[in-house]
C-alpha cells in the first residue's frame, strides 16, 4: 500500500477523542497526515478539551491534551493531496463563512473528486460549500435541519456511525473509534478487508489521551509502540521492555523503534500477515517458546481464528519436523486455554493419506518440483501422500496463506535457497504480491538474520524478474496427474505402497472422538503413527532397532533445539529398552561433536544423562 496525504483540518474547539484515535490509526496504516486549521499557522498547539458526557464533567485543573500543528492551510498545495477530513467541533460562523475554507472544500468535493470527511460541525462546512447537495449525509440530530434545506437527504445514525455517498463520507462525531476511518481507508484503496488487520484492532490501542505533538509523523518509539499494543491485545508487554531496559537503557528502545516500528510497522504487508509469518518462523526454528507464545496470542488479536493459528503451526510438520510442533501446538493450547477459546472441531479428518488433494496444491506440488531429483521410493510416497495430500490439502487454512508461512518456514531453516526460490515463485503464482514478498524478506531479517536473509536476496530477485518476464510457471492439471501417476508407479516395487494402503482400514479401527484443544494432538500423534511408525521407520528391516535408535540420537543431538530435547529423552529410553548401553549413547553424541559443535552436544547430553540415570544398565 503506497502512502497518502491527507489534509487534516482541525478547529479550536474539536474534542480530544475526535483527533487523537483517527489521527493515530491513519499514521499507522502508513497515510501522511497533514494538520492544520484554518485559523492558524504551521508549529501553533491547540488544546483539546477531554469529551464528556452526563455522567461525566471535566475537571477544571484537568490537563488536556494538544495537538501540534504542522501545516498552514495558505500554503498547502492541494493537488497534492489525496483527501480531506474537517473535524470540527461546535464551530463558530466565522470558520464557516471562511472563503478560502469553502473553495477548498468544492475543490476536493467536485473538481478533484476526492474523498472528503466532515465530522461534527464539519458537516456544516460541506453545507456552507454547497457540496451535499443530492447526497445522503448523516450528523447530529440539531444539525439535520440545515441538511435537509442544504439539499441533502439526512441519515440518522448512532453517534459513531457514518455514511458514504459517492466521494463525501459524513459522521456525527469521533466516538472512541468512529466508522469513517473505515470507509475512508477503503475509499484510499486499502485493499480487500480480509487481507488486512480490522482498523478497529489499532484503534483499541490508540486511545491515548497524551498529546500528539507531531501527528503527520509519530515518533519511531511511538509508532512501534502502538504495532506492538496492536500485536498483545494491549497485554502485558511493558515488564518486558522494562527487563531490557534494565540491561540497557536503549536496549527496549531498540525493540520497538526497529523491531516494531521499522520493520513490523512497515505498510507494504498487513499486520495480520506478519503475524503469520512470524508464527511460521518461530515454530520452525524451535527455539524461542516465549516469543512463540506471545505471537500465536499476536494471530488471535489480528483477525485469525483459533482454526487458522492450528493450522497454521500444524502445517510447519512438513519442514520442521514433529518435535518443533508438538511443542509449538502445546503452546497454541496454552494460550487457547488461556482465552478460554474452545477450539471447533475439524470437519475434515480422513487417515492414511485418503484426503482429496485439491487441483491448485497438486499444482504447487510441480512448481515446487517437490517430486525432482533422485529419492528412494518411501521419500516419494510421503512428500505426496504426506506432504502435499494431507498437510497441504487440510482445510482451516488457506492454500495462499499456506504458502506464504512455508516461505518463512523454509527461509528460517537456512541453507535451501532453492527451495526458498521455488515457494517465492508459489506465491507469486497464489496472487501475493512482489512488495509484499519483499516485505516478508525484511521481516525475516529479525529473525533468522541479515546473512540468511541476505543470502536469498539475488536470488528471489531473479524470480521475481522471470516472473515478470515469462509470466506464470507451466503447471498444468494435465502434467500434474502425469507425475501423479509417476509417483504411483515409483512404489509398485517396494513394500511401502501395501502399507500405505493398509492406513485407512487401521485408521477407522480407531474412533477419534476428542474434541477441542485436545484434537490438537490427538491429529498430530495420528500422523506419527500412520506416516512414520512401525514399517515407515523399518521399511526394509535392514536397521536394526538398537542402530535406529542410535541414529535418531545423533540426529536430534546434532540439531540442538531446544524443542528435540523432550523427543531425545523418550529415544534415549527407547534405545535402552532395546538393549543399548550409555557408552554406545555417548559415542553417537560425541561423533556429533566436529558437525554440531561443543554446546550443542553438552547440552543434549546432559538431557540423555539424567534420563539412563535413572534407568539400570552396563554403562
């Protein structure tokens, strides 16, 4: 979303309430705000005295807060700008009888045909202009009298409420978070609601009463600020920016002018998209639980359901394997019970690989060129039958947002630029844009690095200019049922297709009934079993189960997540269960040692220690 200027014309009298939240939600979803008032010059502050009610009077020692100006209406340029909004309050005759007010308002009402907001009083500047002549107008009820004689058709609405007729938007008054900002948002060209985070989730958390001394360009602390209120639900994230300033005093700074501000607050990706990757990336890398919880909570408070964030970290099993979303999805229910969220049941839970695969993934299956290169046929049956036809086929989540969580997925476990290469081109292909896809590299920087971001950088530009070049990759459904059938004939020689097709009968032996949070893993334990247990492990029996065990230890001691040690201690029991003593264990942990390094293997060891310590055998 590219930004925009908009003329912001205030007066003396205008309410607190009927500024600061517009003038901070509009900053935040990226427009330029240009204040002024038509009495006064650029660096002028003006008061704005707090809004009360019958239940309520103001203090006459209260402090209100201001609002510092920073445009001069004389010296505004107004083809320029790309809207205009008159929040006045119980103004006087004098603004209104203002002619150069008035010509301004009929040169963004009719010779520009721009979007223009009258607010309060405002209304009756778009009277006195002569613009609402022929349109429906909605403002105070004192006010419907001029309307009406002024030409227009009066709408009666509740206090925030507001209506659009063609290019004029009227609103009765500011309210804690009036309609306008929404229809003003859309008239800009916001885009497609559904893409972007509700307005209405900034505006929870922009209802400071603090003054707003630069309101056209908040301060960068100010700014990831209110990303980061908008991120926790206005939760609990003050001790932690304490806790770094206790460190440094800029360290919290830094968090939320960088982390939040300049990168997060950036309006070339919703909120709620960055929300999902950043979901995608903490569950791949498996090692920052805090930071995991707190953004599956960040999902929930941007506008996705309980089922989408499941899904969602669901999905991460193909490229980060079970253990790093076992404990990702216990966090999920952490926080789902937290909420006390109940989870609805999947519509859809068919076993052993029998799941529909719908035409556009088994397309993304060739673009992806997931079937390419020389594998065993297991390999190929289940990054088809797995991968691609059961977690990429699931419904919850979108195939398109699929995609793009894969893309941080990928992107987190480093070193696969091709792969990286070939999901930018998948969401190219499912309608994500290339700015927003830029956007994506940058937030990732956070995460996973300049040099590993970097490292991708020439190389998604080459797709993206191949995509621009030659247009959309050759995917077509007849090729896909070709290398469909390819893969079916790839297994007719191993033992594996008889197995797989022994899942389903195995799968209805067994009633799922559990319901909620609980369905969680209760679907993840099932594809463990189904896809991976007995035979899949085994398929040949040439590994024996003590040399099996031994492997998967070195395997998990040489990855050093924090999320594969719970997994190590279970192996580690099993490895002595089928008659493998401690110095065997010891030797395949310190064979790890010249490709994991010394921290990784100590710290994994230590898990493996404490768990045969309790378990008698010849060491």
């Amino acid at each position: 979303m590219s930004s925009t200027n908009i003329l912001f014309l205030i007066d003396d009298v205008i309410e607190d309430r009927e500024v600061l939240t517009p003038l901070r939600v509009l900053a935040l979803f990226g427009h330029t705000l240009h204040i002024a008032s038509p009495q006064r010059e650029a660096g002028e502050k003006i008061s704005l005295p707090r809004a009360t009610n019958r239940s309520t009077t103001a203090k006459p020692d209260e402090e209100h807060a201001s609002i510092t100006l920073n445009a001069t209406l004389a010296e505004a340029k107004l083809p320029e700008f790309d809207a205009l909004v008159l929040a006045f309050g119980r103004t006087s005759d004098g603004v209104l009888e203002d002619d150069r007010l008035l010509r301004i308002i009929r040169f963004f009402a009719e010779e520009a045909g721009k979007p223009v907001i009258g607010l309060g009083s405002g209304v009756l500047a778009l009277v006195a202009a002569d613009v609402v002549r022929g349109h429906r107008v909605t403002c105070a009820r004192e006010l419907a009298a001029g309307v009406r004689r002024a030409g227009a058709e009066y709408v009666e609405s509740a206090p925030s409420g507001a209506v659009v007729d063609r290019n004029l938007v009227t609103g009765v008054e500011g309210g804690d978070f009036p309609e306008w900002i929404v229809l003003l948002l859309d008239a800009l060209g916001r885009g497609k609601r559904e893409n972007h985070a509700d307005p209405a989730l900034y505006a929870n958390v922009c209802r400071s009463r603090e003054s707003l001394d630069t309101a056209c360009s908040p301060s960068r602390f100010d700014r990831g600020l209110s990303t980061l209120k908008a991120i926790s639900g206005g939760g609990n994230y003050k001790q932690f920016i304490q806790t770094l300033n206790r460190l440094s005093p800029e360290f919290g700074d830094l968090l939320v002018e960088v982390g939040y501000a300049d990168i997060v607050s950036r309006p070339g990706l919703s909120l709620k998209s960055r929300e999902l990757v950043t979901v995608a990336a903490l569950t791949a890398l498996g090692n920052a639980p805090a930071a995991l919880k707190f953004h599956c909570g960040g999902m929930l408070n941007t506008g996705w359901s309980a089922r989408q964030l499941v899904e969602s970290v669901l999905h991460a099993v193909v490229y980060a394997g079970f253990p790093a979303v076992s404990s990702a999805l216990k966090l999920v229910s952490e926080v789902l019970r937290e909420r006390n969220i109940e989870l609805e049941s999947s519509p859809d839970e068919p076993s052993g690989g029998s799941r529909e695969i719908p035409a556009e993934v088994l397309k993304l299956m060739v673009a992806h060129d997931a079937l390419g290169g020389r594998m065993e046929p297991l390999l190929v049956a289940l990054i088809a039958k797995f991968a691609y036809g059961e977690i990429w086929s699931r419904p919850g989540l979108s195939v398109k947002d699929r995609q793009l969580a894969t893309l941080a997925m990928v992107m987190s476990k480093g070193n696969h630029i091709a792969a990286v290469c070939k999901h930018v081109e998948g969401c190219l292909m499912l309608g994500w844009t290339r700015a927003e896809l830029v956007e994506v590299l940058i937030q990732m920087t956070g995460y996973i690095g300049w040099p590993l971001t970097l490292a991708v950088t020439g190389p998604a530009l080459e797709v993206f200019d191949r995509f621009e070049e030659d247009g959309l990759p050759d995917t077509s459904l007849a090729s896909v049922e070709s290398e469909s059938f390819d893969v079916q004939a790839t297994q007719a020689p191993s033992p594996v297709p008889q197995w797989l097709e022994t899942l389903n009968a195995r799968s209805a032996s067994r009633e799922q009934k559990s319901k909620g949070a609980d369905e969680i893993g209760t679907v993840l334990a099932r594809y463990s079993a189904e896809f991976f247990g007995g035979r899949a492990t085994g398929r040949l029996g040439k590994l024996d189960a003590k040399t099996r065990e031994i492997a998967i230890i070195a395997a998990l001691t040489a990855t050093g997540r924090m999320v594969d040690m719970e997994p190590l201690e279970r192996h580690v029991n099993a490895a002595i269960d089928v008659g493998v003593q401690w110095c065997e264990i010891a030797e395949a942990m310190e064979l790890m040692l010249p490709y994991a390094g010394f921290l990784s293997v100590k710290q994994s060891m230590g898990y493996a220690y404490t768990t045969c310590a309790e378990r008698p055998f010849t060491s």
